[in-house]
C-alpha cells in the first residue's frame, strides 16, 4: 500500500481501455484497400500503444519521413475517427475499480499521446469521468517526457510524489519515474518490445483491480 497517496492517473490505450480492435480495424481498412491482406489482432496489439506512426510501420513499413507518409496518416485517422469506440471496451475490471477509487474519494485522471481531438471523443463514449484529460497535444512534450505527467498533477493539485501512474508502455514508465510518480506497469496491456522487468518501474498488475493492493 502507498501512503499518502493522493491521486492516481492513467495512461489510456492498453491501459484503461483495450483499443486495439477500432485501431486495427482502421489499419486492415487501409491495407484491404490497397489489395492486401488484413492482419491478425495479435499482431496489431504490441503496436496499439505506438499510434499511428507504430500501426503504419508496421502495416506498411513506413516511416513519417517517407515520402506519402501524411497522406496515409490523414486517411488512417479518418476511418479512425469514424471507429473510434464500435468495439474499444475499459478492460475487464476497471469500471470496477474507477468506482472503488470514486468511493475512496481519490481523483484520478488521464495521461496519453493520443492526441486530444481522438481522445476527448473517446473518453466521452467510454463514460469516463476523469477530473484532468492530458493528450498529447496540450503539452509542449509528450511522454516519454515527464511533462504531461507534472501538468496533470498541477491540475489536480497534487505532488507528483503521491500520485501513482499506471501504464502499459516504456514511455510510461520512463516518465512517470522522471516525473518522480510511483511507476506502476499494467502488464495485462500492449506492453510493446522489451523486457518489463528491466523499465525498472515500482510495480506490475496483471488485472486492474491488483492496483487496490497499492490503494486500499
């Protein structure tokens, strides 16, 4: 348990909500249109958390400094846009623990990269009650760089000391622990390439409602 905590935040794809299938959906679109073939879930999911430029490179070995790169980008976020929650769900678990964290009177609220146009949408469809939304547009820098993290904080009212940030990524341990946040990893999301055990975070659950064994 952490004592004194005084808010949690969360990072948003493969955090709180599992994204991949609306993501995929946009990128098989893109690629059926092009004559090829569409791609397993299971190999769309470690690059959900990466946005766009990880789901192109991926579906089309594309880097943003291609040539053509930004006219894919634009039409992959508009079929997005138009599937931006027909099957994105909260994981299994964390509606019940957003209530029990309501219960305990902690605010919480919401650190991602996505940026703000997608994740307001979303965050709205989801029914999600956050106190503070952070995309990753309304900072000048994005996660990896704790900014985001310390801005959410200051929204809140809160020490960055006392808040804990759960996310499935590198990044979001990285800036979380750059922030000087308690780093915890949501194993059960993308989690992307590399050793978990290495991003040196404080902890790991492997279902949302583990987060009440540091909370309760």
């Amino acid at each position: 348990m952490v004592q004194g905590l005084t808010a949690i935040l969360f990072d948003l794809d493969g955090t709180l909500a599992d994204t991949a299938k609306d993501l995929g959906l946009a990128l098989n679109t893109l690629r059926s249109d092009r004559g090829l073939p569409e791609l397993a879930l299971g190999i769309i999911r470690p690059q959900a958390s990466n946005g766009v430029r990880g789901l192109l490179g991926l579906g089309f070995g594309i880097t943003p400094e291609a040539e053509g790169y930004a006219l894919l980008r634009d039409e992959f976020l508009e079929v997005y846009m138009e599937n931006i929650c027909n099957r994105t769900r909260l994981f299994d678990g964390m509606p019940e623990l957003l209530d029990e964290v309501g219960k305990m009177g902690l605010p919480w609220g919401i650190v991602t990269n996505k940026p703000m146009r997608f994740t307001l949408p979303l965050v709205e469809r989801l029914g999600l009650a956050a106190q503070v939304v952070v995309g990753g547009d309304l900072c000048a820098h994005q996660k990896p760089h704790p900014e985001p993290l310390l801005y959410a904080a200051e929204k809140l009212s809160v020490s960055p000391s006392s808040c804990i940030y759960l996310g499935d990524d590198r990044r979001d341990t990285d800036a979380s622990l750059a922030a000087g946040m308690i780093s915890i990893v949501a194993r059960y999301g993308y989690l992307g390439a590399g050793d978990v055990e290495s991003w040196g975070a404080h902890g790991g659950i492997d279902h949302p409602l583990e987060l009440l064994k540091y909370i309760a």
